[in-house]
C-alpha cells in the first residue's frame, strides 16, 4: 500500500496521525515542512497527502498551506489531497476544495472517519479504474468525471448543474459509487416532481394519521439514504418552506417525521442537481443563499449535448445496444447537424423510436425523425404515438414523461396542447 504524507510541522500531531494509520495497518512518512512534503511526492512515495494549512510559527492565514497544496497538484495531479485546518482556515479549505483538493477536516479529527477516508482514497488511488455507466470521449466531459471521481472520496455536498437530459444524474451516480458510501443506498428524489403538501412526508416520512389518507408508516427519503448519498434533483423548484426544512436537517442532521415529535438522525451526502441559476435565484431572493452555500461546496458543471458533438455518436451506439442494425452514414450526418435541445434523453429517444420503426438493415436519417440534415432542429416535432407512450409509460405524470422525451415540462404541455392530447385530471392524493 502507498504512503501516506502527514505534512505537520508540530511534532505532536504529526505523531498522533501517525500511530493512528500504524494501527489499521496504513504506512506513513512525515515531512514538517512544505519543501520536503514536495520531495516525496517528486519520488513517488505517497498514494495520498494530509497536510496542514500552516507551518511558520504564529501563521494562520493558510498562505502556505494553499501553496504546497497547487505545488502538489502541479507535480501529480491525480494524487488525493486531504486538508486539516482550524476555523480559521476554514473557507480556505473549501476554496481549495473548489480547486481540486479531495476534502477538509477539522481539528480535532474523528479517528475512525478520517481512517476511512484514507483507506478508500488509498485504494482508489492504486486502482485508478475509470468510473462506469456514462458514455463520453469530449474532452468537456472527460474533466467532469474527472472531478466527480476526485471529490467522491470526502463526504462534502455536490451541486450538480446543466440543462435537462444533459447526465446530470450519471455524474450524481459517479460520485457515489466512487465514494465510501458505495455500498450504502443511492436515493433519489424529484423536487420539482413533489407537490408542496407531499415534500415534507417523502423528505422526512410521516406517522400513522399524520394527513388523510395515511393509515401506516411512510419511511423519508433521508431516512431511506442513511449512512449513503441522498441525490435531491430540481432542488430550485424547493419552495420557501421546503427549503428551510432542508437547511436545517443539513444543518444538524436531525429532522422529526411528520406528526412525529421524535428527533431522529440521519448521516447521509447531498448530491443536488439543477438546470436553473440558483446564483441568480438567490440574487432575487428565490433561493436562500445559506442553503444554495451548503449544497454547493463542490459545483460540478455539465455541458449540453450541443457543447460535445464528440459525444453524440458513441452516445447513439451504446443506446443500439445488442441491437444488429447500425447507423448509416446520412443518419450519422443528422445526429450530429443536430443541435439537441433535449440533450441525452433526446438522443435516447430518437435512437428508441429508429429502433422501433426501421425496417431495413441498417439505421438511416429518416428513422430518427429527421427530414433532411438541415431540419435537424428544435422544431421537429415529437409524434403523437411517442407523446402519448411516454404519457403512459410514466403513468400519467407529464413531469416524469417529459424527462424521457428529453424536454421541459412546460414545452410538453405545449406539444400536447397542438396535438390534441388532453389528459383526464387526477385527483390528488397525499400518499401517491
């Protein structure tokens, strides 16, 4: 196993991290000072760094630290970086954090979450298998993995953003499943899919006769992602209440079901995800600035489908799958003339529909609904047969089929409204 660097210049903690790693078997070389941390990294020695943030005698401005954190990163950029810091070095770290560092701990340390930490980290670092499940060769997207991967190993909440349909969700799955909390749950939850009178019940479960219609317990969903990563999509369609409540379980981990007095706690990571500006929500007062600074220690940004046309053919070949027929050369051509408006889920659902309709042996321009390379464009329309399948598929919820179709909500609404598609009105229900 790699070594671990405890870059320290107080003899006394140095020592105490080091007879902590020797007894769970971890090995570890000590440097006091910035220049000889360098040189072991120079030879190879360390498979992680845990440095201070200061090392001249009365220094608490984290100075130091923030140079031989980019002087490291700059010999090696792959190596995992962990931060100790006092409060006074605080937004340094999270600054650093932004930059690349894995992750921060305050001193004094929790013994068994720091070893933890730097046994995964230990261990990735030797593997260093990339992450699977999202299809990419953009050079874009090859730097988003790479940040999703660098920052799993630590526990600090992600901000996932980028339009509807762009993978937002893979990139949240990428961050777990590189995490420590791999083989904990993955829960995840559609903000923006909960009507206000449910968000507190699906959050944070609710008793026997809490509302009408409750007749037995309803375990939350942070309750449900305990000890594992909660992924909270459309969190900017939160309403003020909603994000209050939030702010307070992240806060202190601690929450009571509704009709419940019970505190309960839970240790679970946030992965948010966002197609909107939340900066500019909180500049208008729509979305709370301390919790838009909670859920974004780390924001990790996910360009659209257009931004990566290197990505559009693979993208179409894994979504053929074992199928035998492949795609032409003019159906190449119009996937990528197209501008892809509903960026990934679109691609799926054009790929979904030529499978479902070409005859011959191969895949061509107008399986996928294009006309000609110039049509390829937002305004070719979405078939009836296709609306009212996702429609069905997702059992009514124009939300839901919306996301399989690649487009917003409000562009559905507008789709079925010109075809003609008119939906019976289901009555709410507090359990549904």
């Amino acid at each position: 196993m790699p070594k671990v660097l405890i870059v320290e210049d107080q003899p006394a903690v140095a020592g105490a991290l080091q007879v902590l790693f020797n007894l769970h078997d971890i090995p570890t070389v000590i440097a006091d000072r910035p220049d000889a941390a360098a040189r072991v990294v120079e030879r190879g020695e360390a498979g992680l760094v845990l440095q201070d943030m200061n090392f001249a005698p009365g220094a608490t401005g984290g100075e130091e630290g923030i140079a031989l954190f980019r002087r490291v990163r700059a010999l090696d950029p792959e190596l995992p970086i962990l931060l100790m810091t006092a409060w006074t070095s605080l937004e340094t770290a999270v600054q650093l954090v932004k930059e690349g560092a894995t992750d921060y701990l305050a001193k004094p340390w929790n013994d068994a979450k720091l070893v933890a930490t730097v046994k995964a980290l230990l261990e990735r670092h030797e593997r260093r298998n990339p992450p699977q499940g999202l299809v990419h060769a953009s050079a874009s997207m090859e730097r988003v993995v790479a940040m999703a991967t660098r920052i799993a190993p630590s526990d600090v909440p992600v901000l996932v953003t980028g339009p509807n349909g762009s993978g937002k969700e893979k990139v949240a799955e990428i961050v777990h499943t590189t995490s420590r909390r791999a083989d904990k749950p993955f829960v995840r939850v559609n903000a923006g899919g909960l009507p206000d009178e449910l968000l507190e019940s699906e959050l944070f479960g609710a008793e026997p006769g809490a509302y009408t219609g409750a007749t037995k317990l309803r375990i939350g969903r942070f309750e449900a992602a305990d000890q594992g990563t909660l992924f909270l999509d459309e969190i900017a369609n939160l309403t003020p209440a909603g994000q209050m409540k939030l702010l307070r379980v992240l806060q202190t981990g601690e929450f009571e079901r509704l009709g419940s007095s019970e505190t309960r706690r839970v240790d679970v990571r946030l992965i948010s995800a966002t197609n909107a500006d939340l900066q500019e929500a909180v500049a208008r007062g729509a979305f709370r600035q301390d919790l838009y600074f909670r859920i974004a220690v780390v924001e990790i940004a996910v360009p659209p489908l257009s931004d990566r046309k290197d990505d559009v053919l693979p993208l179409a070949e894994h979504f053929l799958g074992s199928d035998p027929r492949r795609l032409d050369e003019e159906a190449k051509t119009a996937l990528l003339a197209h501008d892809w408006p509903g960026n990934v889920r679109e691609l799926e659902n054009r790929i979904q529909r030529a499978l479902a309709l070409a005859s011959g042996p191969t895949i061509g321009e107008a399986d996928l609904g294009f006309t000609s390379p110039s049509a390829a464009s937002e305004d070719v329309p979405l078939e009836r047969t296709q609306i009212e399948s996702a429609l069905k598929g997702a059992a009514g919820s124009v939300s839901r089929a919306a996301e399989t179709l690649g487009m917003s909500r409000q562009a559905l609404y507008r789709r079925m409204e010109r075809l003609g598609i008119v939906m019976e009105r289901r009555p709410k229900s507090p359990s549904a």
